[in-house]
C-alpha cells in the first residue's frame, strides 16, 4: 500500500493502538513522531524500528503540544499524518461521576485530540495535502452504560471529526476516525481489573464479557485497527472524509 506522505505523528504511542498504528506506518515507509508523557515506554517501543522517533508531551496542555511540533518538524519536516489516538477510560454509574472525573475524561480525549491536531491544520490546507485520523470508539457511534463520560467525549471526537472534514474539503486534506469495539489493549486490562474488583469475578470470566460485548464474541486486536489507520493514510482512501469507520466485529 503506498502512502506519499512521509512524516506522522501518533499520540499514545507506547501502548496498544497507538504503538501499532506507529508501527506499522513505520513499516509502510513513514517517518513517524510517537508521543506520550512518559519517555521509558515509548522509547521501548522506537527501539522496534528505525523510523519510530520519541518526543515526550501531554496532549492536554497547548504549550507541551505546539513544543511537540516544533520539535518534531524542525527534525523530520513537516507532519504531514496525524493519528490522534492518546485516551483514558474510567466506569462507574452517571450519578456517581465526580466532575473531576469527567473533566479528566474530556479534557484527555476530547480536548486533548483537538490540541494534538491543530497546530497541523493550517499547513496541511497550505500544502493541500495531509491525513488527519483520529481514534475513536464504538461508544462515539453509540450510546453504553456506566461510561457517561466516556461516551461522551468520543461523540465528541467524532463531532470534530465530521466538523473539520467539511472544513477541509476542498483543500485535499482528509480527516476521518476508526471506531474501535473492545481491543485487547493495556486499557483493557484495567478494564478487566475493574470488573474483577467490582464483581469478584475471575479473570477470564471477565475477559470473556468485554469480548462477548463485540458481535462477532472476539477482542479486536491493535493491529486490526492499525491496518484501518494506514489504509486512511494512504494514497488509496484520498476520497475517503468525513467517515467513522467502526471496527467492531459487526454492527
């Protein structure tokens, strides 16, 4: 699959979809920025591949986000792909949602996916070329229970997705999100330890109701994702905008 595009950066790159969607545009020829607050892990993760580059920041501070760009491009050039993927998940009743909670939720997912992407706008419209992905979920498509917050700032996401494609329309820039069901992710083991603790359930009982939640009865796995985020990147999907592109395992 040929993507022209040469330099991308993939917030939360150190673990599940982001570390392989990072990958895997590595191995498609993509320089590729990885971004996270924590240098260790994404470090672990560039020693995968030569193209795989560490830049440390917190997606929902603006300074620590244009920092970022700043460094990246004067590095690699000028990001030309965005996969804004960095996102936290927490459960419990609406009622008992604190408002620290659910700031915390927004202000990483969904503010936090705003800051990521646009400092890159204005340059990707002047250059009329560019890929913006963000990476959504099944609960911005839909509504679930106990994960108000959750739920809310994927719509979100996607709101902003449809926003900025009819924004960009004409200037040859796309702007899309994967819709991911339950993937066999990092954050899904703490999704797990949750319900363990909750219900005293055991580990594979509650494994075996997040898979059983997807329609096909399968966790998704990171690179099933991963290979949606490089098809959008791609020279092959630059007639694709505007599109949540669910990742469920059925409807």
């Amino acid at each position: 699959m040929t993507i022209s595009l040469t330099h991308a950066l993939v917030t939360g790159g150190a673990t599940g979809i982001g570390k392989a969607a990072a990958l895997a545009l590595a191995e498609a020829g993509v320089e590729v920025t990885i971004c996270g607050r924590r240098k260790e892990p994404l470090e672990a993760v560039a020693a995968l591949h030569t193209r795989l580059h560490v830049v440390t920041a917190d997606v929902t501070d603006e300074a620590s986000v244009e920092a970022l760009y700043r460094q990246a491009e004067a590095a690699r050039g000028p990001i030309e792909i965005v996969v804004a993927n960095a996102g936290i998940a927490s459960s419990a009743p609406a009622h008992r949602t604190a408002l620290a909670d659910w700031s915390r939720i927004i202000d990483v997912n969904l503010t936090g996916a705003f800051l990521t992407v646009r400092p890159a706008l204005a340059g990707m419209a002047e250059r009329r070329r560019g890929r913006i992905i963000f990476v959504a979920s099944v609960a911005g498509l839909r509504g679930a229970a106990y994960v108000a917050p959750y739920v809310a700032s994927k719509h979100g996401v996607v709101g902003l997705m449809r926003a900025l494609s009819v924004e960009l329309l004409k200037t040859g820039v796309t702007v899309n999100a994967v819709c991911p069901g339950y993937v066999e992710t990092e954050m899904l083991e703490e999704s797990i330890a949750r319900v363990m603790e909750k219900t005293g359930r055991d580990r594979e009982t509650a494994r075996r109701g997040f898979a059983e939640s997807n329609p096909n009865h399968r966790l998704i796995q990171p690179e099933e994702v991963a290979a949606a985020v490089v098809w959008l990147a791609s020279d092959a999907a630059v007639s694709v905008t505007g599109q949540p592109i669910a990742i469920s395992g059925g409807g």
